[in-house]
C-alpha cells in the first residue's frame, strides 16, 4: 500500500528533473522506496499539477507513454525544446538523456 502522500513526493522528485534530462517511472519509484510502484507514478503523472514537467517522465525503453494523440505529441515538443532527440523508432537515448543523479 502507497502512503497517503506518495503522489506528492513524486512530483517533488520530478521538479528536480533537470531541462534536456528525463526520467523513467521506475526510476522515480525506486527513488522513493517504492521499487515496484511505476504503474502508481503513472498515475500520479496523470494528474499532475501545472508545475510539474511531466514532459521528462518516459518508459523504461525510452519511450513515451501516451497514444499518438495530442499529449504524445506535446511531450514530444516539448522534449525536442528542450533537445532531447528520438530516434526513428520513437525511443530516447537513456544512456544520454536519462538523469542520473535521481
């Protein structure tokens, strides 16, 4: 079971997330000593506030989550904006990008 406040430590952690940086669900989970809570980040990133840059937040393959629908197109702008690339496949360099410091 989560704690009351877990969805409000996972924004915190993703305020840190540097620009040009991105995270993935379990990472974040990990990060807050929740290893197999990825699919509760998802949630939360669902309904995040405003401040929040859920933008940096993808898969474990580097993938963006969302449908190709506008959010995944968004996340996708808003990630080159910040110059983080895709490749042709859709999937971003973790190795690269991926914020390590989490």
């Amino acid at each position: 079971m989560l704690e009351p406040n877990f969805f409000a430590r996972v924004y915190a952690l993703v305020r840190h997330v540097p620009r040009g940086r991105v995270v993935t669900y379990g990472q974040i989970a990990r990060a807050l000593g929740a290893p197999s809570a990825a699919r509760a980040v998802g949630w939360a990133m669902r309904e995040c506030p405003d401040d929040v840059p859920w933008h940096r937040v993808v898969n474990a393959r580097g993938e963006i989550s969302l449908r190709p629908t506008t959010g995944y197109h968004e996340q996708r702008a808003r990630l080159a904006e910040e110059g983080v690339r895709l490749d042709r496949t859709g999937r971003i360099d973790l190795t690269r990008y991926g914020w390590r410091e989490i």
